[in-house]
C-alpha cells in the first residue's frame, strides 16, 4: 500500500471510531464530511432526488443536500455528476409565479427558500434570472399586515414570513427565507430584514425586547419560541403562575443567526440575552431545552450556523472554561456517524428518521466545524 493511500486509510479508520475532541483535526474532519457525501451519490435517484423517503420529491429536501455538497470541503459544484442532477431537478420545479416547490406538496415559500440557498451556494450565473424571480417571491410571503385587532395592537406576525398557500408563520420559516435572501445579497438596510427583526423579537421571553403583553413578566430567560405565544413543546409554568409557551435551542440558535443575518449588532439587547441562555445551555449531544433528541439534526445544523454568524470559535461557560464548538460537536458528530456515511435520528419526529434529512443537516453543520477548525 503507498504511504499516501496508507495514510488515507488512517484518516478513515479513525473517523470511523470515538475520537477526543481536544484531539480532532479538520483533515479528520474533512474525511467524515466526505462519507457522508460518499452516501449522498450512491443515494441518488435517477430524477436528481435523494432516498426513498415520503419527502424525497420535495425541493426543500434536495436543497438540503445540494447546499451541503457545495458547502462540503470539497466544494462540489454542478460540474460534479450528482450535484448537476439535484440542480437540473431543482429548476424544474420552478413555477409561474417564481416559487421553486411541488405545489401537491404545499409549503412553497419553504421549499423555495431552501431552494434558493442551495441555488446560490453553486455560484452559477446560469441560475441569476431563477434566483431573481424566487427572491420576489420570497419577499410577497412577507407578512405586511403591521397592527392586529384595533390601533393600539401590534400583529405578532407582521414581518414573519408565511409559507405561501398556508399563511401561518413561525420563527423556522422566517429563518429560512431571511437565509435565502442573504444569500442573494439583500441589503441589511431593507425593510424586509427591519420587519423580520420585530417578528423575531416577538417570539423571545425578554421583557425587555419583546412587546407582545402575552409574552411579558414570566421567566425572561432570553431564549425563544416557534412564534409569538406558541411552542413545539408545549408550556411551563412560569415565576408568577401563569402557564407560557417553552422556549427552546433549536428556535433559540436560529434567531441568533437569523439576526445576525438582517443585520442586528452583537449588542442588541435581545442578541445578548440569547447568548446568556446559550452559554447556560451549553450542549452538542442534545437539542438544549427541547424534549429528548426530537429535532436534533436541524438544532445541530443552526447551532453552527449561529456560532459561524457570530464569528466566534469559543464559548464562554458559567464555570470560567472555554469550550470549542467546533470541535466538540464535530467530534460528537463523528461518533454518530453510520459506517455508509449516514445519520439518522430515532426520534421520527419532523421527519428527522430520514437518513436523507439527517445526514444533510449533519453533514452542513461538519462543513461549518472544518471551516472553523482550518
């Protein structure tokens, strides 16, 4: 065997064990991410598609993974065989109105979104006039409407994005459509990043940031919510008695990142109080603040995106220490890792038992750890 290939050989067997994150490398790193591509191209569907799963015809679920490619340390891009399949698919779900989604399947502005951001991250000219017509389209699911009932009433959604033909809005779908059109260079001082701020600060229990009265004088503890007065995980108790919607990381790291986005300062008020909860909630092998591992790719995947945002390779711990997200959670994530390259959760919930899914959001979040780790 040549030293090279011996070499390679050594990468690949340890990846493929438990390994110290003190003692993680990128170039170990960077082998992981490159079986988990590995499962993508074997994964392939003749349409462009990946798996068999109920989703795998969805643009969303194949942007997923195109953006995870072209993010990958080997930067694939549509000259790549698998990756200008998953594209080619993605442009003919291009609709009238601009949306890129499978309208049987709904969620339009999702799928558009994700689309987009995949699009983007291939850095093709070709796709300019696709991505321009989308970014309208994303921008019309702009909730425009600013008071609620009467004048003296704010409307909690005002510039939350909805989904297209279903108008409910939440903290996830924002954060996916404030991603794609900073991908597309949307300028920080837009009206759509300034009415996405106020929706995002409406879903925080901050009194101090937040002005819905339903959401005021509980348990301030900075971290937020699916949307304004409602969680995934239903209520808790708070200080004075009355029964409040559960924040949570997952919603927590997405409005950080998504703040950061449209433009919002390190010393926000309500960026500050996030990361208080966050340096308190400290964790890579658990969704911090949700139920179990139910949505534990997707939280991964926007815990390393927030730190990517925030620019930052250290967290400081309530303890005085130092912790390395990068390569904690690279190094967690290696111990996951399935030897075909895959990941999968078993907690089904949001469909994250796909392999699909999982290893797309797993495989985004190592390309964010190698890139901090080089």
């Amino acid at each position: 065997m040549k030293t090279r290939n011996l070499a390679a050989w050594l990468v690949l067997a340890f990846v493929g064990s438990s390994c110290s994150a003190a003692d993680l490398t990128a170039e170990q790193v960077a082998a992981a991410a490159k079986k988990a591509v590995a499962y993508f191209k074997q994964a392939q569907n003749d349409d462009g598609t990946f798996g068999k799963g109920q989703g795998a015809g969805m643009p969303g679920m194949v942007g997923l993974v195109v953006r995870a490619l072209a993010t990958s340390p080997e930067k694939l891009r549509e000259s790549d065989p698998a990756v200008k399949k998953a594209a080619a698919f993605l442009l003919t779900k291009t609709q009238p109105n601009g949306s890129i989604c499978e309208p049987k399947f709904g969620l339009e502005n999702y799928n558009t979104s994700v689309a987009v951001i995949a699009l983007a991250a291939l850095e093709n000219p070709a796709h300019k006039e696709a991505l321009e017509k989308a970014k309208q389209y994303i921008l019309g699911c702009q909730i425009a409407i600013e008071k609620g009932y009467d004048e003296e009433h704010p409307q909690p959604a005002f510039g939350g994005f909805d989904y297209g033909s279903s108008k409910r809005v939440d903290l996830s779908n924002t954060g996916f459509s404030i991603e794609a059109l900073q991908a597309l260079g949307v300028q920080k001082d837009s009206d759509a990043y300034k009415n996405a701020i106020k929706f995002i600060k409406r879903c925080q229990d901050n009194d101090e940031t937040n002005d819905l009265p339903n959401m005021k004088g509980e348990n301030n503890t900075g971290a937020f919510t699916y949307k304004p007065g409602e969680s995934e995980f239903g209520t808790v108790k708070g200080k004075n008695g009355k029964m409040v919607p559960k924040p949570y990381g997952n919603m927590t790291y997405v409005a950080v990142k998504t703040l950061i986005y449209a433009g919002v300062n390190k010393d926000d008020p309500a960026l500050q109080a996030a990361l208080k909860w966050i340096r308190n909630n400290y964790a890579v092998d658990h969704p911090a603040g949700g139920e179990g591992m139910q949505g534990y790719y997707y939280y991964i995947d926007v815990f390393a995106k927030a730190f990517t945002a925030l620019g930052t390779k250290e967290v400081d711990l309530p303890d005085g220490k130092k912790a390395q997200w990068a390569s904690d959670l690279a190094a967690h994530l290696i111990s996951l890792q399935k030897p075909d390259g895959s990941f999968a959760n078993d907690a089904p919930r949001w469909m994250e038992n796909d392999p699909i899914l999982a290893t797309s959001y797993a495989l985004d979040a190592m390309n964010l750890c190698y890139n901090a780790m080089k």
